[in-house]
C-alpha cells in the first residue's frame, strides 16, 4: 500500500470518478497488471478511505471501460490494460446531451432533401408528402477512429439552412434554436435492442447480425411542435445508457 494514497484522492469530482482514475493508473503503469486481482473492496475502502459504494462505483466503471472482470467468489480480475472503445451516456437533462456533443464528434457522410412516405412519417410524427432535411453521419468519441453509431438525423424542411452546419460543435437541436429562435420544451426517447443490419456493418466495423442498440428522439418545442428527431444504432460494446432516478419523499399528512 503507498502511504499516500488517501490523499490521492482529490476534490472538484465524484469520489468514485477519483477512484477509478486512480485505478486505471495503476493498472497502465503496471501496479495492477493483466491476470492478476485488484485488492478487495474493503482492501480498497481502507486504502483510500472511502465507503464501499464508493468503490464498487468505481468498480463497475472499470468493468464498462472494459479494464476488469468480475468473478463471483474470486475477486476482479484485470482483463486489459487499455480501455475498449465504449462510450457511456449519462443523461439526466437535456443539457447532458450537449455535453455529450461535446465529448463526441459528428462525421457527416451525406445529407439530402425528401418527402416523407407512410413509414418515415410514422417514425417523424408527421403526415406522408411533408419535406425534411436528412443527415446520415458516423458519431466517434474524440481521439478514436472506430465509430460508435451511425446517425440518421431529420429537421423540417424550415429549418434547412442549418445543412452546411450540422456536424459543427453544436447539435442540431441546438443550431434549430440559435438559428431560428426556436427553444426545445421536450425530449420524448425511445430505447430498444437490434442486430446491425448488413448495410451498417462495415461503415460500423462490426458484423452483420451482432447485437445493438437504436436510440430513437424527438425534439418538441413549444406546443408540441417537432423540430428535430434523430435515429441512432450503436454496437452493443461500445456504448451503454446510464439513468439516475432520485425519488421524491413526501411527507404524510398528518391527522388533527
């Protein structure tokens, strides 16, 4: 054990991001090397001083990232020494999906004008015969080259001035707004599993069938007005969705 390690752990962050930084150190400089455990929880509480839901955070940060394995009645085993291309979204405003253009970039591979027939109109809330602006684009996390989705993304033709910047810092929902005043007062999202489909496959650097996950959303504005809706189907390893729900206490009433 260093006899700093408490102090390792610095302010400004969650405590188990702190933590998991620090392991993820220790196991690229060799500390913790491939095949060989991590100290147990209670190892790792006393060692940096931290609770036990500190540590298994911390944990299951690593197993995302793809460093560690989790054996029951053994321990977690280091698996890697470098993280797999996985990015984990975290969302619990829309505010959290503009960082998550932030960390990410958008690489636009086409866009085109259409009208909307009896199936693209079911998935865009709309009457068939409407005109849209269509983006396909690949998204990656900065600084890697396999991608982790491909994107389809759909604006009214009202806002097609928007075309040359999409792909820019902003998202589109974001360049709907700051270009047309518009302001977004919902986010409906759906969620479900897939198999890339033969025609994704080599743009996505997977195989055909190998399991997914399609992110459907529709931006609303104000009076239910659709301004954005985007389709997404990432490769199982390399995205996951995480949701914190807080529930909210409300005290009986109390009797007289």
């Amino acid at each position: 054990m260093k006899k700093n390690d408490r102090s390792r752990l610095g302010r400004g962050q969650p405590r188990y991001l702190l933590l998991a930084q620090d392991l993820i150190q220790d196991i690229d400089t060799g500390r913790y090397p491939v095949g060989s455990l991590l100290p147990t929880e209670l190892e790792l509480c006393e060692q940096f001083g931290v609770s036990r839901h500190t540590v298994r955070e911390a944990v299951r940060r690593l197993r995302e990232m793809g460093l560690v394995t989790r054996h029951q009645g053994i321990g977690t085993r280091v698996k890697a020494k470098a993280a797999t291309t996985r990015y984990v979204q975290s969302i619990g405003s829309i505010a959290d999906m503009f960082q998550y253009a932030k960390n990410t970039r958008l690489e636009v591979q086409k866009t085109r004008e259409l009208t909307a027939d009896e199936d693209l109109a079911q998935l865009l809330w709309c009457k068939p015969g409407q005109r849209w602006l269509k983006a396909e684009a690949l998204r990656y996390v900065v600084g890697e080259s396999v991608p982790i989705s491909y994107t389809e993304l759909y604006v009214s033709k009202a806002y097609k001035g928007i075309r040359k910047l999409i792909g820019a810092q902003l998202p589109v929902y974001a360049l709907v707004e700051q270009q047309y005043g518009e302001h977004i007062a919902e986010v409906k999202q759906d969620i479900s599993a897939v198999t890339i489909p033969e025609s994704l496959a080599a743009m996505l650097q997977t195989e055909p069938g190998a399991p997914g996950l399609r992110i459907t959303r529709h931006y609303l504005g104000e009076d239910d007005k659709m301004l954005e809706v985007s389709m997404s189907i990432h490769p199982a390893d390399r995205f996951s969705y995480a949701m914190r729900l807080r529930r909210e206490w409300q005290m009986p009433d109390r009797e007289d």
